[in-house]
C-alpha cells in the first residue's frame, strides 16, 4: 500500500479533529474516525489489487517482453493504466517531482478522496454537518494535503538518515529497505502510529 494502512487512522483521527472545530458537531469521535479510516483503507486497496493485476497480467507475456527488450517498469505502467481506465480509478501515486510536491499522493487523488470521505459524514450516527457539505468537503481536503504532507516528510526524513551513513547504501537493495522501515517507523512511533502488526501492539 502506498500509505501505510496504520496511518490511515492517524489521517482519521486528524480530520475528525479538525471538523470538530466547527465544520460538524460530533457525538462520538472514534465512531466518525473508524468510518472514515474504512472509507480511505477501502480506497487504497483497490490500487494494491489493481497493482497486482497488472504484475499477473505482466508475468504471461514475460518472454515476448525479453525477446523485444521492453523494460517492465515501461510496459508495467501501460497495463496499470489501461486496468485503471477500465476501472475508472484515480491512481494514489503523484507523478510530480519529489522536490516540488507537497505529497507523494496524487491532487487527483486528494480530491477524489475528499468528495468520498465527505459523502460518508452524513451516514454516520451521531454527526452533523453544521457549514454545509462542500465547505467540510473543502476542509477534509485541505486536511488530507496537510496530512499527507506529514508522511511525505516522515518518508523523506528517514531516506536522508539513510544518505548519511558512513557507507553507500543502495536504494532498493535489502538492507536499505531494512533500515528505511527502522527509520520510517521510528519517526511514525514519534508522531503517535504505532507500525507493528496487531498481534505484536497487543503484546
């Protein structure tokens, strides 16, 4: 998943927050960040079984993909789009520059989930939209850019850490992502996401 399904609740939990501060008058606060963190889970799964899809549909034409030298990665992205066409999903994945984007979630993205998010605060008991339906809606996605933006540093925090070893590390390589994962989530344990699977956070 290209958000970590952990920091969803955190995306939840930041949006209830803030539209509680006027936007909606809400009853109870968990109940509200649970619909919304099913919601966003729901939406970023679709993208990892449309990714999987594509790698199924890459792996039956592997030979003729050698004997032509088409790089995967290139014929890898024609097939996710051609499946997100058929689909008509939004990719999560922005496509800007690391060094210009606010996040690496697309603004696309961004505002389909806010039309998705928004239209689930009526349905749940207990809240109550109080400045009308696009304000909140206006609100959720100014809170998804900002929150989103936290993750996006925390991601980049952490390849910086890794830049700064004493010793080149490649990218990609195992023990990169070793320590990308140690780093990434310490800098999450610090914001409050706790990252350790449900059996080892109970223990």
């Amino acid at each position: 998943m290209l958000v970590p399904e952990p920091f969803l609740q955190y995306v939840a939990h930041y949006i209830v927050k803030r539209l509680s501060q006027g936007h909606c008058e809400i009853k109870d606060p968990k109940a509200a960040e649970h619909a919304l963190e099913q919601v966003l889970a729901a939406d970023f799964r679709i993208e990892d079984e449309i990714n999987s899809e594509a790698r199924e549909l890459l792996n039956q034409y592997a030979d003729y993909m050698r004997t032509n030298e088409i790089p995967f990665h290139e014929m890898y992205n024609r097939v996710k789009k051609k499946i997100l066409v058929e689909r008509k999903y939004i990719a999560a994945a922005s496509t800007e520059s690391p060094d210009t984007r606010k996040s690496k979630i697309a603004r696309d993205k961004i505002t389909d989930l806010s039309h998705q998010l928004a239209a689930q605060l009526p349905r749940i008991p207990g809240l109550r939209v109080v400045k009308g339906w696009n304000n909140s809606r206006l609100e959720i996605t100014k809170d998804l850019n900002d929150v989103f933006g936290i993750e996006e540093q925390i991601d980049k925090k952490a390849r910086d850490m890794i830049s700064k070893q004493q010793r080149n590390i490649v990218e990609g390589g195992q023990e990169w992502n070793v320590l990308h994962r140690r780093y990434y989530e310490q800098e999450m344990q610090r914001l409050g996401v706790n990252m350790s699977p449900p059996e080892q956070a109970k223990s």
